[in-house]
C-alpha cells in the first residue's frame, strides 16, 4: 500500500494535552446476570462506570477538556477548536461542544461542532484536529470522545455499556508530549450498530457484530497502516484497540502480531466498560 493512502498533516502535529473523565459509580456485570439469567453464563467484564444523576455527556466532557488543558498548560484563546463526538449528546439539536468551549473559556473565537459515528466518533474529531492544526489554521484544537453508552435492558449491551471518555489537546509537535506519524481511516457501510430517530436504545446486527464488522475493519485497518509506514507489531511499545468487550481487542491484537503485554496497559473495558466513542482514546 502507498504511503499515500495515509493521513499525515502538512506540519508535523503532536498531542500537546490529554485529559480523562470516568464517572465514580460502578455496576458489577454479575449484578446485571442476576436480574435476567439469575447469574447464569460468562460476563464480557468485570463492572461497569455508570453516570451520576446529575452527569451527561456534556458535563462530563467538560470535566476532561479542563483536565487535557491543566496538562497542555495553553491559554483558552488559543484553542480554535472544540469537538465532541459521541452518540449520547445530551440533545437532539443543541451542540454539546459549545457548552465545553463556554466552560473552558474558549468563546466566542472558536469552531464547535459535534460528530457522530458511533464508536469512532472521537477518533474522527481527533483527526479532524489533526488536519486543522496540520494545515497553519489554528495552532491548537480539541478533540473529544465521550459517551453514556445504552442498551436496552436484557440486551447483551446492558452488560457492557459504560460511561466516560478523554480529551485531546492536538497542537505544534514542538510542543508536543507525543508526535503524530500519520493515521488511516478505513470505512464500509456495515450494518452493525445503528439508532433511529424517537428510539430510547440502540440496535445492533448481531451476526454483523463481529467478523464484519469489528474484526475485519479493525485488522484491515491495522494491517494498511503498518504496511505503509513499514512497521510490524514488534516496533511498537503497546497497543490500544476500540474495545467493546474484554475478548474483541485481545482477540484482533493477536491477529494483527501484537502480544498481551503491548496491550494490557490500555485495557479498561473490564473495569469500566464500552464507553462508545471513548472507548479507544480513553485507553
């Protein structure tokens, strides 16, 4: 594959700032198993973060934006984007993002916008970011991933749906903790997860769910972008995959040659869950 397929900004870009948010309360899956199977059968994780009654995906993602930028150590004025992407916004037609940018202080000269692609939805305004500070338009920008992930009770997703996500504060490389090399993007229109318009919880293609879906985009993925760079697994010190429950990213880690001690840093879904859209940057 030609190294022209990946993404990579015309100025070298970093990760300048990075902040978490998980909600304190815990949901044990054994919990979950005892009300509808009567604790029969395996659990995909140990427990779940569930939200306080008085946190939304907007309270919570100012919480992490105020941690990325207490470590990036920028001014508010200097952030020239905010976006949040999540499939829990708080509402149908409001920007979550433009409550961040207010809390943080980055109004009124700011772009804000929310994105929405299910779990990848935070890795796609990281991206975005990337480009907008890669291109000279701004010299900071704020990607986030957050989410209350749902599913309807006795679904299969009741046992892992969490809640939590990260920051990203993408900047200069200079400045930078870490440099961004390039990223890839791969994506089909599969039928696995999707949520009409007036429904209260997702649905999700089971038999799509797996090979179709998170295994072949997820190793396609990982395969085209190391082709490309020329890298294997062995060059790399650990590993995060989207993580929807314990056995996925092993599994597809495995895969793509990538051992248990690359990746075990960045497993948090038997503690705290599928958070969605910041399942993968949270780790």
């Amino acid at each position: 594959m030609s190294d022209q397929t990946l993404l990579k900004p015309s100025r070298p870009v970093g990760i300048a700032g990075y902040g978490a948010y998980v909600p304190r309360y815990r949901l044990p899956a054994s919990e979950v198993a005892r009300v509808w199977t009567d604790g029969e059968g395996g659990l995909p994780i140990e427990e779940k973060a569930v939200a306080g009654i008085d946190e939304d995906v907007a309270t919570m993602s100012v919480e992490a934006a105020r941690n990325a930028m207490a470590r990036a150590g920028v001014s508010p004025s200097q952030i020239r984007a905010v976006w949040v992407g999540s499939e829990s916004h708080p509402y149908a037609v409001k920007p979550t993002s433009t409550i961040v940018a207010e809390a943080i202080g980055a109004v009124p000269n700011v772009q804000a916008a929310d994105w929405q692609f299910a779990c990848k939805a935070g890795t796609e305004a990281m991206v975005a970011a990337i480009g907008f500070v890669g291109s000279g338009m701004a010299s900071y920008a704020m990607a986030i991933g957050m989410d209350i992930a749902q599913g309807r009770p006795g679904d299969a997703l009741e046992y892992t749906a969490g809640a939590g996500g990260a920051a990203y504060i993408l900047g200069p490389a200079e400045d930078s903790l870490a440099t961004i090399n390039a990223t890839y993007s791969y994506v089909t229109d599969t039928p696995d997860f999707w949520r009409r318009a007036y429904q209260k919880y997702p649905e999700h293609g089971q038999r799509f769910t797996g090979e179709p879906a998170y295994f072949a985009h997820i190793s396609e993925a990982g395969k085209a972008l190391m082709d490309a760079m020329g890298t294997s697994a062995a060059d790399y010190n650990y590993a995060v995959f989207h993580q929807p429950n314990t056995k996925f990213p092993q599994r597809v880690a495995g895969m793509l040659g990538f051992n248990q001690e690359q990746i075990a840093a960045g497993l948090l879904v038997p503690l705290i869950g599928n958070t969605y859209a910041g399942a993968a940057i949270i780790g």
